[in-house]
C-alpha cells in the first residue's frame, strides 16, 4: 500500500509534463517591471512558461484588468474542453507584454531584466 507502481508515476508525470516542458522550453515566469510612457505608472508584466495561467486559467487575464480577453479564453477553454489552458501558458505571458508594449507601456526593470524580456520577447535592442 506505500509504494508507488510505475503507473503512478506515469500519471505523475503526465500530469506534471506541461510545467517541466514549459520550464525547459521557455524559462520560468519572471516578473518584469513596466511604466507607462505618458501616465509615468507602472505595472507588473511577465515572461516565461505562466504557471499561473495553468492553475487559474481564464482568470488570469481577468485579474490583470483584462476581461474581454478572459471571457474570450473561458469560452474557447470550454469550447476546446480544457484542452486551451493546457496550450495557453505557453502563449499568455508573450501576448499580455505585447499588449502592453504596443500601448505605450516601456521596459522600467534593472538592465538583466529588461534584456532578459527583450530576448524572450524577441525584441531588437
């Protein structure tokens, strides 16, 4: 009754592949401080595989003030039943700092961070 047959640890290991594939393929979520060009205030962004995404889902963008975007990924995570939230982290935390980037929100990190984004981000420096 103690011991674990290789089918437990098979199911472990399905269950576990999308973060350990995640990690591997894109780095942890590292949190990546922002600053709005004309407002002058900041703001958290995120690179990386968002483990976050993978545990809350379509909540995610709805806590980060995104809320068209959420009800858009609760639809399509029932439409594709949870098969979306699966695919998701490793696309959310890429397509929230473009959004952002793109209006009018600038890297405000330490200069390892901003790189760090930079390149995952595939941006030109």
């Amino acid at each position: 009754m103690g011991s674990f047959s290789i089918w437990h640890w098979i199911v472990l290991f399905i269950i576990t592949s999308p973060v350990i594939l995640g990690f591997a393929i894109m780095g942890p979520q590292r949190k990546i401080i922002l600053k709005h060009g004309q407002s002058g205030l900041t703001k958290s962004g995120y690179t990386g595989y968002s483990w976050t995404y993978l545990i809350f889902g379509w909540l995610v963008p709805v806590v980060r003030g995104e809320i068209g975007i959420g009800v858009l990924h609760l639809i399509l995570t029932l439409v594709t039943f949870g098969f979306f939230q699966i695919v998701m982290p490793y696309l959310y935390n890429k397509q929230y700092m473009t959004r952002l980037l793109t209006s009018g929100w600038e890297l405000f990190d330490t200069d390892e961070l901003n790189q760090l984004a930079r390149a995952r981000l595939n941006i030109a420096s």
